[in-house]
C-alpha cells in the first residue's frame, strides 16, 4: 500500500481513537456505576488503536526508517503515547475523577504524537 493509503489509516485510526475515549470519558463524568456501552466503546477504542498502529508502522516502512537499524527516539515517543492512550479506558473505569482531566490529557496527548512525527526531534 502506499504512503497516503496508511496515512489515511494512521488518521483514521486517531480520530476513531479519539472519538471512542470521548465517548467513554465523556458518560463517565455524567452517569454514576458501570456504563451499558462500555464494551462498544471499549471495541471502537481497540479498532482504532489497531489502525494507528498498522498506519503507523505502514508509514514507517514506506519512509524507510525501519530498515534495519533501531527505531529512532520519536518512534518509541509515539510508542509509548500509544500505550497511554490504550490503558486510558481502562483508567477511566477505575478512578471516575480523572476522567474529566483525561478529556483534555487525550487531545494533548495526540497532538504531541503530530509533533513528534512532524519534527522528528530525536
Ligand atoms: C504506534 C505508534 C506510532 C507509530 C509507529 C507512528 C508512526 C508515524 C509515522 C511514521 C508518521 C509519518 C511521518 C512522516 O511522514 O515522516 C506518523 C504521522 C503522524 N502520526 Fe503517528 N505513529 C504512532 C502513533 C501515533 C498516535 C498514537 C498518534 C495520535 C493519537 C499519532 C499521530 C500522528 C499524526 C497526527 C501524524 C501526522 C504528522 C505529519 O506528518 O504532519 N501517531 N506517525
């Protein structure tokens, strides 16, 4: 596939991502207990961490950075973004008062991911 095909699953990925923690977050503030939906919003969140992750690494191939040698810092940035933004549901579930934090934490979070990717700072 090429570049701006997993581009465009990278995207898709982040905002589905993001959509489903928003989501969950979101009803987390409101509502007190276990939410019927989570397990859906649960599946969204898990899709769309897949698909980063298989843009992500698409990308990565096809701008030839994973060609032998070790992947650079930013790369291991994202990495370790990604695996935040995974346990974040789960969080959610167990600690309701960082919920309302997280919704802002979340897009930050992304953003930093952009930069990272754009910049390639190290
Ligand atoms: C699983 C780890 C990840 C890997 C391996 C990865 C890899 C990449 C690569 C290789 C690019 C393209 C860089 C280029 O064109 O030179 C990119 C772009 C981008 N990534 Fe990721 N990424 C990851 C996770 C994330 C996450 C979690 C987010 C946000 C939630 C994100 C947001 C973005 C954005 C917004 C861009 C576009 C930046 C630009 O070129 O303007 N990435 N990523």
């Amino acid at each position: 596939m090429s570049y701006v095909t997993y581009k465009v699953i990278h995207y898709l990925g982040i905002f589905l991502l993001v959509v489903a923690l928003g989501a969950a977050l979101g009803r987390r503030v409101t509502s007190e207990g276990p939410d019927p939906l989570r397990r859906r919003f649960v599946a969204l969140h898990g899709v769309g961490l897949f698909l980063v992750l298989l843009g992500g690494f698409g990308l990565l191939a096809r701008t030839g950075v994973s060609h032998g040698a070790l992947f650079p810092g930013w790369v291991w940035a994202k990495l370790a973004i990604w695996v935040v933004l995974g346990g974040t549901v789960m969080l959610a579930r167990r600690r309701a008062g960082w919920a309302m934090p997280l919704l802002l934490v979340v897009p930050a979070l992304a953003a930093l991911a952009g930069v990272l990717a754009f910049l390639k700072p190290f």
